[in-house]
C-alpha cells in the first residue's frame, strides 16, 4: 500500500506527466501477483474495479482508491 500512496501523492503534486515506466511496472507486478495468488477472475474484477475507480474519481467519490480489496 506505501507503494500506492507514494503514486497518488506524486500524482496529486506533480500531475499525469510525473509518471514514466515506474507506474507501468508497479501496476504489471500487482496484475501479475493478483493473477497467480487469486486466479485471473479476481485480476479481471481488479481491472473492472480500476475504471470504475478512474470513472468516478474514487470508489467511494473521494477521489481516493481505498475502498478497492
């Protein structure tokens, strides 16, 4: 989760433009342990999770993607 944070912050300060290769390769290495430890079916709902997340700025509205198990 420091991982996540550290994103979020870094993307809140620096804006869109902050984020290289770094972002890319933290959300392939999640995918992939969400894969492998739950099976593609839970990385599937992860990646549904996600847009609604991005679509509505939060799951739960705050902007904020705490809400995601």
């Amino acid at each position: 989760m420091l991982a996540v944070n550290s994103l979020m912050d870094t993307y809140k300060h620096r804006g869109p433009d902050a984020f290289d290769d770094d972002a890319r390769i933290l959300f392939l290495a999640v995918g992939s342990i969400i894969a492998r430890t739950r099976g593609p079916e839970s990385l599937h709902d992860a990646m549904e999770a996600l847009c609604l997340a991005v679509e509505t700025e939060g799951i739960d509205g705050s902007g904020s993607l705490s809400s995601v198990n």
